[in-house]
C-alpha cells in the first residue's frame, strides 16, 4: 500500500482555499493535515507538521516568497508548491530560486493538482508549461554561443542532467558523492558557461537539449 501524502494549504482566500482542499480530499492517497491564511502561518504550520508538501499563494499577508524561502531553510523534508495567478517571469524564478518545487497557476482541475502533488512529491519539478514557453523564448532572445553545452567538463555535465531532471543541490550531492557547497560551485561554472541567470533557465535549456529525460 502507498505511503499518504500529508499537504498544507495555504491561502488567504477562504473560498478558494476551501476549493483546494476539497479537491485534495477527494484523493484517497492525499491528507490534508492543515491550513493557514498567512506566511507566518504557513512556516508555523511547516514547522509544526513536517507535511510532505506545502501550497503556497504567492501574495497572501507576509508574502509568498518569503515564506518559500524560510520554509525551505528550516523544513528541507518540506517541498514546496506555489499556486498563483501570476504569470510574471520574475515571480515564476524568485519562487524556484526560493525553494519551490513546482509553480502552478491557478485555475488547475483538481484532478490535475492531485496528480501534481503526487510527482512534486516523488521528486518531480514542474512550471506551468506556458510560463516555461515563455522563458524558453525570452532565453533565444539572449545571444549565447551554439555549442555552450560542449564547454561543460563532464561532471559539470553530470550536474546539469540532474538540475534538469529535478533534484536539488543536495539530493545531487547525495547522488554524486559530493559536497552541496561543491555542487553550488559546480552550478556557478555551469551557468556562466551557458550564459544563463538562474538553475532554472539552465535546467530548461538542458530540456531542451534533451538532458535530464532519464534520471
């Protein structure tokens, strides 16, 4: 039998909160173990609870990406979803480069959010694929040499395929043997190599080169 998975939601829209929940609800292997309205409940909550995933609104009182951020430092076992109605680049890569897992706008079924909460929680990292067009596109505009990737040594190769594929600094360095200040290191070359700004544009560029489909 699968494990339950154990979510906050957290949103201070009471309506729509409710709307999540029931549809998180209506999933036999999802529990719905708290709930909260602000940033300084959702890391109370966190904190208290250990949930194996959190969503987040991205502009409720004390502020989405704060909460992100001090969710992701003081409960790692914690992944974080964001679901926002913003479709701002910048609120898509300060969410991720906070500690978001997923980005989701709102509006998703609740069967699809379900299913999204059951691949964040086995490891997958997911954009909402309009917003993930638009950086794709915003990046081509960016002029970068065509064989970026081929500067890469080999294990800075290694790094990319397993951004791309969804892990983190420290699941990497579990994987690789690693140290996570030497993986920070590694993804610092990395990005100036592609001409990049964020893990987040690398991961898609290595997507689209196809690296990081077979983790």
């Amino acid at each position: 039998m699968s494990e339950t998975i154990r979510v906050v939601v957290v949103d201070d829209h009471p309506m729509f909160r409710d709307g999540v929940i029931h549809s998180l609800r209506g999933d036999s292997g999802i529990e719905v173990v708290g709930e909260g309205a602000s940033a300084e409940e959702a890391l109370q909550l966190a904190q208290e609870l250990l949930p194996d995933i959190i969503l987040l609104d991205l502009t409720m009182p004390g502020g989405g990406l704060n909460a992100t951020r001090a969710i992701a430092t003081s409960c790692p076992i914690t992944k974080i979803i964001v679901l926002t109605v913003s479709e701002h680049e910048d609120d898509l890569l300060g969410a991720l480069k906070a500690g978001a897992r997923a980005y989701v706008l709102k509006g998703l079924a609740g069967n699809e959010l379900a299913g999204l909460v059951r691949a964040v929680y086995n490891g997958e990292v997911y954009i909402a694929p309009q917003l993930a067009n638009r950086v794709l596109v915003e990046m081509t505009r960016t002029p970068r040499p065509e064989n970026s990737l081929e500067e890469l040594t080999e294990r800075e190769r290694q790094i990319l395929e397993l951004v791309a594929s969804g892990a983190t600094n420290r699941e990497i360095g579990l994987r690789i043997h690693l140290a996570e200040k030497t993986v920070r290191h590694y993804m610092t070359n990395v990005l100036q190599k592609l001409h990049v700004r964020s893990r987040v544009e690398a991961a898609l560029l290595a997507q689209k080169a196809g690296l990081g489909r077979a983790q």
